[in-house]
C-alpha cells in the first residue's frame, strides 16, 4: 500500500504530499447524516444479511472489521490519524452492528469529521513551511521511502508524523526531478495539485460519507458487493467497472491515483495500442498541443469527465506505466476519442500453418473478444441479431470449408458477457447436455446448457485463455475441460465466479452478489479460476490481478458433479504434449524473452523501499533499464539480430516506420501479457487485442502447435491400434 490516504470506496485520494501556495480555508462545519440516510443503512444491513450470498450476520466480529475497514480507507497509509485517535475509536469496535440496524450512524460520521479535522490540520500546516520544505531537502543523504505501509504502526506523536510526511514529499519532489521536471515547475505542479484537492476536501458531503462507511461494510461480504450513492449510480459502479466513453477504458481509484483496470475490446485506447492496464494517470491534456493539467489525487469521477469527450477529438494522457515500481517515470498517449461499436467486437477467424515434418497443417483460429449479444435486435424480431454463437457458427463454417484440421478458440482478455452466449456457444462443441450449474443465496441449484442433442464441431479443439479470461469465459473453458472436449492452454484464468443483482434503497442503490456459478465437475469457477491442462508463461501478478487478488473475495468451494459424457481420454495424451511443448519452448526465443520478463518483474516486486538518493535512485533506474535491455538482446542474438544500444534504439526504429521483425515481435508481445482486468460484471465485456497486423503472435503460434500435437499422437494412437488389431 501507498503511504498515502487512500479513500478507496469513492475515489477521493488524497496525496499525503498536499503542498499549498498562500491558501486557507475557514474551519468547515462538521458534517451530519440525513433521516433518509437512517433509513437507507437498515435496508442496506436488512438485504446484506438476508439476501447476500455468504449468508453473513452483521456481528461484533463484522463490527470490529468494519472499524478497521473503515479506518483504512480514510487513512490507510496512517499520515494523518494518531494512536490516540484510534484509542478513542475502541468504543465503536462492537457497538456498530447494534447502532447500524436502528439507522444509528453516529460512529462513521464522527471517526469522517475527526479524519477531516486531522488532514486540514496536517495541509495548512504543510502550506505554511513549504518553502523551507523544499529548501532543506538534500538528496545526497542515504534514505530510503517505504513502499510497504501496511505493518506500520500508528504514530504516537506529532513528530513522526512530520517525519513520515518529510520522506513522502522529499519522494514527490524527486520523482518530479527525475521526471525532469524544473526547478520552477516542481513547486508549481504541487502547489495547483494539492490547492485543488484542499478544495475538493471542502466538497465532501454526507452523501460521500455515507458511501464510504457503507462500503467498507458490504465489501467485507465481498468486493463485488457495493452501495452506490445517487451521485455515483449513474456511473454504475465507480470503483471498478467505470467504462469511460470516449477512449474505451475502465478505470479505478487506487490511493491517490487513477489506474487503468482493463481495455474495452477494440475500443480507442485498445487500437492505439501504448495505454496498458495497471497504467496509472496522472495528467490529461486536450487536443494534440493543450495543457496537460495534473491529475493526481483528484476524485475518479472528475477524471472521467476530463477524458471524456466528443467523436474525433483528441485526448493526452500522461501515465506511470504499470511496470513501473517507482514514480519516476513518465509517458505521454495521444488517443482519439470514438465509440466502440459491437461489429468491432465480434468474432474474428484467421488460419494457422503449423508445419508437421514436411506437411503443413492449417489450424482455424477463432478470436471472441467478448460474449456479446444485440438483445435489442432479438426482440424485435430481427433475423439477423448479431451474437457470439451466431458468428462463430458462421465462421466454424467457413474455417471447415476452407480445409482446416482443428480449431483454436482464443479467449485471452476477454472478461465475459452474456451467460446465455457462453451456454449457446459451448453448445457448438458438445452434442448435448449442462454447461454450468448456478447456486442461489437459497442454496437452490438450477442448470443451464444444451438440452437437445443436434449436430456440433467433432474436430480437434484448443481453448487459449489468460489472467484476463473471467465470467462468462470460465464458464465456457470450464465445461470444455470437464467434457474433455478440448484442451486448455495458457494462463489460470480470473476467477470471477459471482453474479450480482443491483437493488434500489430508499437513496441510492446496492450492488449485492446473491448467486454463484459452478461447472459440472462441481468445481467453484470462484477465485480459482479454470487451471490450464498446459500452462504458458505469463506476466500477470496474481497478488495484483484476478479475484484471488481482491479482499474478501468468496472462497472456492463445491457442489455436487452432474453426469456427464467424457468426449476424449486427454490424460493419455496431456503428459506427452507437455514434453513436446517444454521441448519447443526452450529452443523459442519468444519464450525464453517472457520468462526473462517474468523473473525481472518478480525482481521488481520484491523492492519494499526506494532510495531518496538522487544517485542511488537513478542507479535503481537505470539497472532496471539495463536489466530489461540485456533480456531484449538476448532474445535478438537467439534470432540472429543484431543487439541493440539502448531501449531507445528500438522505439526509434518503431517510430520511424522500420519493420524489424524482432521490434514488431516485442510490440506483439507486449498486446498479448500486459493487459489488466477486474471483470466486475457478467454483463461488462473486456480486452485488449491489437490491431490487425501481420506480426506473429507466440502463443497463440504454440497452441496452434499443441493442437498440431494432439492431432498427431492422436492419429499415431490409432494407426498404432488398427496395427494391431491385424
């Protein structure tokens, strides 16, 4: 966690580098919750115990998590709050669970107003010795910033808190410097950012309260489970499934930053390709010249209105790349703005040429991007809706006219949609029979999939997923693997196995999980995801991304299997494809190049401190940079290419138009395991597939060579057995 306060429900962080030019504020009054809101927190407790899927009663133990949740998400970093304060909190430890059911909200609103007297306590103090802040900053003394807040203890006195706020602006001021930003820009950046946010701390009303102590109630019974004041209701759910028209993005609040949580499918953003989930922002500009105004610690709904904007107008965001461990470093993305239309989220086909010894053998892809369906078109009787199932029944077609011998499915990035898709489209491969199972918070259990037996694709079949393969896609992989129908390749998949049901309060509204999805093995796709039968390199942080990740999320569990038929014996054949694919992959210098990026980011993560060092900072840097150019050189040597001087030298062949066939494979790589997902809803479809192009895509190019395998061993098996009969 960022030594900052981090306001996670609303998005209202607060750097805790709030630096001021010559700017007060009289004292506010202390802010009072409203009758309606009394009645609204009984029906929110009421429908939380009664309708929530863990069936959990609010008790003292829930009060005392509540207490904890709720502190954290005013001042998690602990900046601003003493341990004398949280001693004066004790008395609401277990009284909350008794005061909320009676519309009690004394609790919440006091420990707000006591946070709010303390930040602007803390900023005008900050405001007033600015000057000699900066002043006394030596960046030649051997120190180090903390990362990793989350044992810190609360501060017992006045004096380390200045101490802790003295390392986290000295870190503001220097990542501003190696940002290379100037000496008279620094104090200018942080004087308009965080008079900005002192203003924006007056703007907090009882509606903001009232979300955030809320919030940290229904996200103990789990992170999908949200109450949405009336202001925020119209943007359906601001802390994690926000999509921004305009640049197709889904943002999140993460302390005081905004971060990119996930690509819309062939959105703007997507198309342009250098904006990459976990990307944080920290300023907009508009058009291609316009001022780019600092963002940072803003309230998330005020970025989305600055992104925003007409068809065809142009958007500059400058972002910390999401690799970054540091705040150093900065780029800038010039995307235009446009809308997503559902033809350019449809399925797409393309043919493989896997060689096999001295035959070629063409292998159908299938891309879905999303599981979509134009259920308006449906309902007025329209022939020809577009939905998932009916385009890659059509495209099945085409592949197996054009002479394919198999059939990849890729379902990397691709976060869900329409249950009733995944069901039909699992129906294509599988002559009959449920698709997923569904528990209700009633505990009764109902079955969805195909009830008719009728014709369906009997040919060879890969499934490729990733991190970012939830919902809907589990659901499809999953029945794949249970009806061992195909094979499963590439990266545990989200584990987003809940579904959610958006109920109105008396104000606003509540966002409670009240079912959950389960395959027909039985098997939760909740948090654990679908495990590959084969798995491929990746990227992806785990403590970072997918439902494992998230706090409080429902556990994996099972129910009872349904019966079902078994379409092939892949245990036979799993462990020698393996061989063959571990065989290949170290000879692939693609594949090397991910496992190298692996290692590093690992590296990466184990950092718990920065230095605030100037020196020592940009050694930090720089051998990072020198670590990722080694990786890149290796990978150019394997391929027989010649190395590369710097990074620079490759960005500059890029944009320079220069077709480098290992600079064009970097890129593609990059599309394919630097995407980030939250995939909060069944109904909210997500990815991050490049454009269109003729580089070549690693693996997805190894699946087609699992399928090559299978069919292969396959048909050895059976020659070997017709051999024998005679």
């Amino acid at each position: 966690m960022s030594p900052c306060p981090s306001f996670k429900t609303l998005g209202l962080a607060l750097s805790a580098s709030l630096i001021f030019g010559s700017f007060s504020l009289p004292s506010a009054a202390a802010i009072d919750y409203t009758d309606i809101q009394r009645e609204t927190v009984v029906e929110l407790v009421e429908q939380l115990e009664e309708r929530h899927y863990s069936k959990q009663a609010y008790t003292d133990e829930l009060s005392s998590q509540h207490l904890d949740a709720y502190i954290d998400s005013l001042d998690g970093s602990k900046m601003f709050l003493t341990a004398a304060d949280i001693k004066e909190f004790q008395q609401y430890r277990t009284v909350m669970d008794d005061q909320l059911p009676e519309g009690n909200l004394d609790a919440g609103f006091a420990i707000f107003n006591r946070f709010q007297e303390r930040l602007r306590t803390r900023l005008e103090s900050i405001n007033e010795n600015l000057p000699e802040i900066i002043a006394a900053m030596d960046f030649t003394v051997d120190e180090y910033y903390e990362l990793n807040t989350d044992d810190r203890d609360w501060a017992t006195a006045q004096l380390e808190l200045d101490e802790r706020w003295r390392k986290h602006l000295k870190n503001q001021v220097l990542s501003l410097r190696l940002a290379e930003k100037s000496a008279e820009e620094i104090p200018e950046t942080l004087n308009r950012r965080y008079t900005n946010q002192l203003k924006r701390v007056e703007q907090y009303n009882h509606q903001d309260v009232f979300q955030i102590y809320a919030n940290a109630l229904t996200e103990l019974y789990d992170p999908h489970t949200n109450y949405f004041s009336p202001r925020r209701s119209e943007n359906f759910n601001i802390n994690m499934s926000l999509s921004l028209e305009g640049i197709g993005a889904v943002l999140q609040a993460e302390d005081e930053y905004t971060k990119v949580a996930r690509l819309v499918p062939k959105g703007p953003a997507d198309k342009q390709g250098d904006l990459e989930p976990s990307d944080k922002i920290v300023g907009v500009g508009q058009g291609d010249e316009g001022d780019i105004e600092d963002v940072i610690g803003w309230r998330l709904d005020e970025v989305v209105q600055l992104i925003r904007g007409p068809k065809d107008s142009t958007v500059r965001l400058q972002v910390i790349p999401g690799k970054s461990k540091s705040t150093d470093e900065r780029k800038t993305i010039t995307i235009v703005r446009n809308e997503v239309k559902l033809e350019e989220q449809s399925a797409q086909k393309e043919i493989l040429e896997i060689p096999d010894g001295d035959d070629t053998i063409k292998v159908g892809v299938i891309d879905i991007p999303a599981f979509y369906i134009d259920f308006e078109a449906m309902r007025r009787g329209d022939k020809d809706y577009k939905s998932t199932t009916r385009d890659v029944k059509k495209l099945l077609q085409e592949l197996q006219d054009e002479g394919v011998d198999g059939l990849v499915v890729d379902l990397r990035n691709n976060g869900g949609g329409s249950l009733q898709e995944a069901n039909e489209l699992t129906g294509l491969f599988i002559e009959y029979g449920p698709t997923v199972q569904i528990r209700h918070s009633s505990r009764r259990v109902w079955r969805d999939g195909k009830r008719l037996k009728s014709d369906y694709y009997e040919g060879p079949l890969v499934v490729l997923i990733n991190r970012l393969s939830a919902s809907a896609s589990e659901i499809f992989a999953g029945a794949i693997q249970d009806y061992e129908r195909g094979i499963i390749v590439g990266d545990r998949s989200f584990g987003k196995g809940t579904v959610q049901t958006l109920s109105p309060l008396t104000e606003g509204q509540l966002k409670i999980t009240e079912s959950k999805f389960y395959r027909i093995s039985g098997d939760s796709t909740q948090h654990r995801g679908v495990v590959p039968d084969l798995a491929f390199p990746s990227l992806f942080d785990t403590e970072e991304i997918g439902e494992s990740s998230l706090d409080h999320a429902l556990n994996w569990d099972q129910i009872n299997s349904v019966r079902h038929r078994r379409y092939d014996d892949l245990s036979s054949v799993l462990p020698l494809i393996t061989n063959l694919y571990e065989e290949r992959s170290e000879a692939n210098p693609d594949f090397v190049y991910l496992e190298d990026q692996i290692a590093m980011a690992t590296q990466t993560r184990k950092l718990e401190q920065l230095p605030l060092n100037e020196e020592k900072r940009i050694a930090l840097r720089e051998s990072q940079e020198s670590k990722a150019l080694a990786i890149e050189n290796k990978r150019r040597v394997a391929k027989g290419e010649a190395p590369l001087t710097s990074l620079d030298e490759e960005e500059e062949a890029v944009e320079q138009g220069e077709t480098d066939e290992v600079a064009e494979a970097a890129e593609q790589n990059d599309d394919t395991v630097a995407d980030v997902s939250d995939s909060s809803e069944d109904t909210a479809s997500e990815t991050a597939v490049s454009d269109e192009d003729d580089t070549p895509d690693v693996l997805l190019t190894e699946a087609g060579n699992v399928l090559v395998d299978a069919l292969v061993l396959k048909k050895t098996h059976y020659a070997a057995n017709v051999s024998e009969k005679e």
